[in-house]
C-alpha cells in the first residue's frame, strides 16, 4: 500500500481541525463514525449500558456519555482507513451532533497523496489495527494550554449549537478536569504528544506539504 494514515487525536478544542487546514492534510474526520444516539448498549453517563430498546434520541444529549469509546464504531472507521489506503476512495457517513445520529453518507477520496489524516478524540483506539495493518504513517497527540482548549471547545460548540447550553458547560468542565489524565492515556496507547508547530511539521512531512511561516488564527 503507498497510502498511510496519520493518526491524530487531542482534546476536543485543542484546534486538530484548524491546523488540518493551514497545513492542506486530506481528513477523515473520525467523529463522523459516532454511533446513534438511541442504538442498544450505548454507554450512560450514570455507568450503565442502555438495554435493548436504547433511549430516545432526545434522551440522548444527556444520558449518554459521548467521551466513552464504546459510543463510537471503531470497526467502522477502520474499514474506512484500509479503503483509503489500498483505493483512495471510501464511503462514509455524515453525523448530526444535534441529533445524535448518522443523517446521510458521502464519498471521500483523497486520491494517491503519500499519507492522509484521520482525525477524532478516539484515534489513539485504532494504532494498534493500523500497525498491524502496515499502513500507520505516525499516531500524534496535539496538546495545548488547557484553559485555551476548554475556551475555543466552548465558543465553537455554542456558535454550532451542539447541544443545549448546561451540557456543554457541565461537559466541558469535566473535560477539562480530565485532560491531562486523557493526554497521558492516549500517549500510553502509542501516540507521540506534540505542540501545534510541531505537529505540523510532522504532518507536512508525511504529506510532503510546506508549512507557512506566518501566524495562524487558532481554534
């Protein structure tokens, strides 16, 4: 296979999907593959699993805990990497974070770059498939200030209307209070942690991109 795939994952906020851009790194965005919200044997906030009838999908926005890997298809986002890598081309769906569900699919293509990124809170759970596969280019953790990461997680979750205003502000400050245990769990599982120059220059390397010199607008 001569496509491979840069994992990259961080804290939500920590500015994965802006410096994606500055840098032109082909994405497939991993929070795409969340599961639906009212699916059997989703993970709650409260410790349990949803029973066989799910919940509602209203119910969902605060019931289930969406920073929890079980909440997310990993078997799903890995056919898509290994699509990417041996075809260029792959389906994938469209998820609403307002509804809490897959709404449509689309095609992603990157064509034949040298290495494309996928990208989401939950990348470091897929290293180990990726290296066993042969197609892991680098696995990288973006780290930046915490008090910047909770503030632009939370300007751009309330501009998009993510979901109502007391979860987000109750979500991100757990967040926040677990965020340099989640950083120090994603480097045990074989990331490498990196600032945002840094990654970068990482990225651009893979890509054989050039990264632009002048200041770069954060979030």
């Amino acid at each position: 296979m001569s496509t491979r795939v840069i994992l990259l994952t961080g804290p939500s906020g920590s500015g994965k999907t802006s410096l994606l851009r500055r840098v032109g790194a082909r994405r497939l965005k991993l929070d795409d593959f969340y599961r639906d919200g009212d699916e059997p044997g989703m993970p709650l906030l409260d410790g349990s699993i949803s029973g066989a009838d799910g919940v509602t999908r209203a119910e969902a926005q605060h019931a289930i805990d969406w920073d929890d890997s079980a909440s997310w298809d990993a078997d799903r986002a890995m056919t898509a990497i290994l699509d990417l890598c041996a075809t260029g081309s792959t389906t994938v769906p469209v998820y609403s974070i307002q509804d809490n569900a897959t709404v449509d699919y689309t095609t992603l293509d990157v064509d034949a770059v040298p290495a494309y990124v996928a990208e989401g809170v939950f990348a470091a759970e897929l290293i180990d498939r990726c290296r066993e596969a042969g197609v892991l280019a680098d696995a990288l953790v973006l780290r930046r200030p915490r008090l910047q990461t909770w503030w632009f997680r939370l300007r751009r979750d309330l501009a998009e209307h993510r979901k109502p205003v007391h979860v987000l502000l109750r979500r991100g400050l757990r967040l926040a209070r677990e965020e340099p245990a989640k950083i120090a769990e994603w480097v045990a599982k074989g990331c490498r942690p990196v600032d945002r120059a840094e990654c970068e220059a990482a990225i651009a390397r893979h890509i054989g991109a050039t990264v632009q010199q002048s200041p770069a607008k954060d979030g």
